[in-house]
C-alpha cells in the first residue's frame, strides 16, 4: 500500500479537515486549533462545537437551550466557560462586610433531563450501565450498585448570565461522596459540587456549593424487569464554613462572582479543592467542640467554687 505524499497542509482539502476535527472532544480540538493556522482557521467552525457541546451535555441538543447559548457568545465560548472547573483554595481568616443591594441581573437556572426534557423524569437502567441486582438485600451485601453510581455517575451543573455573556459549572463533575440505603434500602444519595469565592459577601472568604442527586431503586431483577433507578431529588444550596444556609441576596452575589473566578481544566485540582474545603471545615467544627467543652468546664467550676463558698459563709 503506497500513501501520496504531502507537501503541505494548506494542499489538503478543508472538508477533509473538517471531518477530522468533528470527530474529536473539546480538549483535543482547541489542542488542535493551536498546532496551525489551517486548524486554527476550521477550528472556529460554531457546528464543530455545537457537536462537542452536544456529546457532552445532550441537553443542549434543545431549541431554548441553543438559543441560550447563542446569545452568550455561541457554542465555542460556551464550551469554553463550562468545561473547566471552579477552583478555590483560598480558605483563609474571616472578616465582616456590610451587605450589598441586589444585583442587577438575576441568573436563570432551568433543569434538563439527557432526553431534554424538564419534568424530572429521569431514569437510568441496564442499558446505561447498571449493574442488574436480584434483590436489595443481595445490595446491601456487594454494593455493586452503589459502587457504580459512585464511581461511573457524572453531573454538571452550569449557570448562565445573558447581561454579561458568561457561563459557569457548579459541579465536580465526578461525585465527592455519598450515602447508600437512605432514608430507606431502595434511596441513595449522591453529593456534587465545588468552593466559590464569597469575599466582599459574607463574612467566610469561600462557601460550598452542594448539589444533591436523589435516586430510587424502581425495579429489580427479582420483578422480571430491568434493574431501574429514578431521578427524585436535583437541589442545589450554599452552606458556609459553619454549616448554615447562604439564601436571597448573598447567594446571588455569590453565583454572580463564580462566574469569573478561577478555574483550571484539571478536574483533580476542582476535587482537591472541595476535599482541602472539607478538612478545614472538620477542623474548625473539632476546635468549636473544643471552646465550648472548655466554656462548659468553666461553667462547671465557677458553679462549684460559688457552691462551696455559700455553704462556707452560711457555716
């Protein structure tokens, strides 16, 4: 077998370049786009991205979610803001600020199915790659349906501004951990999410960002039908270093500012991110338990003293 040599890129046909960049994912195309002026050129293409876009996130397969991309710069830019990850490791020393008015945009949020639709209606069985399970007692013993939920589920939760024409991911992508069996054997929880910055906003410089997946076991081998799970619970919330709920008006500051902060294509840095968040979390909720066990000591030795001093005087 002979092969026509080449003398130059250019001398290629575009539709032969074409067809080659569309079959690739969002990382090795702009890796692409950045070896030559030819890809660099073909790499533009909007139907390129819209491809990459759609293989990612089916979703965006929508009229209404199309048209809302269009209107923050198109699929290319929109690939751009929502593949990296948020990334925050500044957990630092906290200090007071006053509050601020609301913002003058609001971020719109809508919820999307992989069929597109919005009603909730999501199901995932054998075809999707679960494992089939006979019984949730048999479960509750190999956890193999927990173990692929765990490690094979993936969530991206993007916001979009259309006044600023930017878009950001609120998720891990890969789960940060999770619950099996709750609240009962058919339920299992898993947990998403990233660090967003909040300085100028609350009184901690970072918060958490938790996104909640609720799934029910529907059906089971043991009933003659798929194994099946459905969607029941998508939430979203932000919780300071304290625990508390961030609602109204600082919660939208702060989903205003992820929107420019810091990200990294890297999804290891995103989850070191949330894991650093979560271990300084634990140590100021241990060095907490420690204050008040401390204060409650205290409290125990001054009532003591004030005790035995009464008894003194009175004899």
């Amino acid at each position: 077998m002979s092969v026509a040599p080449v003398e130059s890129i250019p001398s290629l046909s575009s539709d032969l370049f074409y067809e080659i960049l569309r079959r690739l994912d969002g990382a090795t195309l702009a890796s692409a786009a950045c070896t030559c002026a030819a890809l660099c050129s073909i790499s533009k293409e909007e139907s390129l991205w819209e491809n990459v876009c759609s293989s990612m996130w089916p979703s965006t397969n929508r009229e209404d979610v199309k048209s809302l991309i269009s209107s923050v710069g198109g699929f290319r830019k929109f690939y751009a803001d929502s593949f990296p990850l948020i990334v925050n490791k500044d957990v630092m020393e906290f200090h007071h600020n006053n509050y601020f008015e609301y913002p003058d945009d609001w971020t719109e949020a809508e919820y999307y199915d992989s069929e597109g639709n919005n009603d909730g209606a999501v199901n995932l069985s054998i075809s999707d790659g679960l494992p089939a399970i006979t019984s949730m007692e048999r479960e509750k013993k190999d956890g193999k349906l927990w173990k692929e939920l765990s490690n094979g589920l993936r969530l991206s939760w993007i916001v979009v501004n259309r006044k600023i024409k930017q878009a950001a991911n609120l998720s891990s992508w890969f789960p940060l951990g999770g619950q099996r069996h709750w609240p009962t054997d058919n339920d299992f929880v898993v947990r998403f999410g990233s660090i967003l910055p909040a300085e100028e906003i609350l009184p901690c410089q970072v918060v958490e960002c938790i996104l909640i997946m609720k799934f029910r076991v529907v059906h089971t081998e043991s009933e003659g039908i798929q194994t099946s799970l459905k969607l029941t619970e998508l939430s979203m919330q932000l919780e300071d270093m304290e625990g508390a709920h961030v609602n109204g008006r600082n919660s939208l500051h702060i989903l205003k500012k992820a929107l420019s902060c810091q990200r990294s294509k890297n999804y290891g840095d995103a989850l070191e991110s949330c894991h650093m968040y979560s271990k300084v979390q634990n140590e100021l909720k241990k060095e907490k338990m420690r204050n008040e066990n401390r204060l409650d000591r205290l409290c125990i030795l001054c009532g003591i003293a004030a005790f035995m001093t009464f008894w003194y005087c009175v004899l």
